[in-house]
C-alpha cells in the first residue's frame, strides 16, 4: 500500500507492466496513476502505467501485463530466468470495489528454467501480493474467504460470500476451510481427552483439548487404545489427564506414562453423581 496526498491508500501490485480498463460507465476516472471513483477513493496503480477506469453495475473487470523484461524465480530450484517460453492470460478474482466484484485479467509469462538440473523444465512467474500458484483468487481475498468459511463454513459462508459479491458455493468453501494449515499448539500441562461420534454406534473419535484454555489441540481418527497411546508418547510434557469412566483412556495413560496423574473430567463427574443419586432415590421410592 501507498499513501497519495489527494486520493489517500491505494494498492501498488509489482511487477504489472500497464493496465486496460474498458470503460464502461462514466462512474470511474484514471487520474495520477490511479484507478479512482468519481467522489471516492482509488482502485489500483501500476507501477508504469496507463489506462482507462470505470466501474459497471456488476463489477470492474481489469486488464493487466507483466513486464517482458523482468526476472522470475523456478518455484523447484528458485534460480532466476528471463527466458519466455510463451504468454496465457489468467483471470483472477479480488476483493470488491464500491459493492462491484473486481477481476483482474492478467497476461503472464510461462518462463523456461534455465538450470539444467532442475525437474521443471518450464515454469509461471507470479505476481507478488496478485498471484499464487494454482489459485483464481488474490490473496487478499482468500484471506476474506478462509476467514468466512472459518466462522460460519459451508452454505452460511457461501450466502455470506454472494453478500459480499463473491460467488462461490458450499463445496468450495468447505474445501477452503480444509487447505488452512493449522497453527502449532504447544503440548498442555492438563490434557483433556474424550471420544465423539462421527456415525453413532458405528464409527468413533477421538478429541484431545487444552483443559485449561479449552482450545483443541488435535483430533484422532478412532479411539483405539494404541492410537491414543502413540499420540501422548509423542507429546511429553503432559502432567494431567481429564478423562471419562472409561477403561481405554486409562489404558492408553497408563501405557504411555505412569507418571501421569489421571483425574475424571467436570462433566462425567456430576454425570456419574446424578445417575447414582437418580439410582438411590427411585430404590427408596416406596418407603
């Protein structure tokens, strides 16, 4: 981002050769290097630019090029080329502009990789903070996206999306959401440990959480006894487990560390206290 003392931020994408935005309406101006709404703020700059801007009622389509004579880096071997093997177009989605959805028609270099000893013989050069590989959407908006589908998921991100003039559907949203790397969580002093079902009575989980915080720390695919057993071997440090009634998790504690201190968990014990109660009075209930 620049600052420019008449129109304020402005976004600068490095790189971009010039810009070509069709007009379509007499809404939007090309003034100072800069794609500007009349009465609001500006869209976006290229660094060597020159353009038209304008904005319709269902988006703003641009139109840009990377310059011929940059250098690009081999994603395989990160060795510099300026060697073009040929040019495609690609059209990349990015965060909306005054409620209009913005595409970026983009016109990149397939570059030949000059190191002789590299497995990619060609590659495509990106745009810094435009492009990234494999992806029709800018960075900045798949910071929106995963952020959506982080809160609300699948069909409540998707209406939200198409809200905010983004159509995806359900089903990309959710693959979204999966392709977010997880954050590393350091191992908890009391672990939390229970089972959940994925199909009841047919297939079951395993749920690890920082009893603590209450933050999940990960999530197991059944609840064998040597699952859970190789997880907390790998995890040293734990000095408390919170679990149920159950003889597995115990098991599985013991197993990997008889160091640690096993206690039963908040719920299981009031649990386990109503039915005995529930138990005792329905025995007096004739006296």
């Amino acid at each position: 981002m620049r600052d420019c003392p008449s129109f304020g931020s402005y976004k600068i994408f490095v790189g971009v050769d010039r810009f070509n935005l069709p007009v379509v309406s007499a809404g939007w101006r090309w003034q100072a290097g800069c794609v500007c709404r009349e009465g609001g703020g500006p869209v976006a700059a290229a660094g060597r630019g020159a353009g038209r801007a304008c904005g319709g009622q269902r988006g703003l389509r641009i139109t840009a090029r990377t310059r011929d004579n940059a250098l690009a880096a081999c994603p395989g071997c990160g060795q510099t080329s300026d060697w073009v093997h040929s040019r495609y177009v690609r059209h990349v989605a990015d965060e909306t502009v005054g409620g209009r959805a913005v595409v970026i028609d983009l016109s990149v270099r397939r570059l030949y990789c000059e190191n002789a000893g590299c497995e990619n013989f060609t590659f495509v050069e990106q745009v810094p903070g435009l492009t990234r590989r494999y992806q029709r959407r800018t960075p900045a908006l798949q910071k929106v996206v995963d952020a959506v589908a982080v809160a609300l998921a699948g069909s409540a991100g998707a209406r939200l999306l198409s809200v905010l003039h983004h159509a995806l559907t359900w089903a990309s949203v959710l693959n979204c959401l999966m392709r977010i790397t997880l954050p590393d969580r350091p191992t908890p002093r009391v672990l939390g440990i229970d089972e959940f079902a994925l199909r009841r009575g047919h297939h079951y989980a395993t749920i690890l959480i920082d009893a603590a915080t209450g933050e999940r720390i990960d999530v197991l695919p059944d609840r064998k006894t040597q699952t859970v057993t190789a997880w907390l071997k790998a995890h040293p440090g734990i000095e408390v487990v919170c679990r149920d009634g159950a003889g597995g998790f115990a098991q599985a504690t013991t197993a990997a560390d008889a160091t640690i201190v096993q206690a039963g968990d908040r719920w299981h014990l009031w649990h386990g206290l109503g039915e005995a109660v529930l138990k005792e009075v329905g025995a007096h209930s004739a006296c």
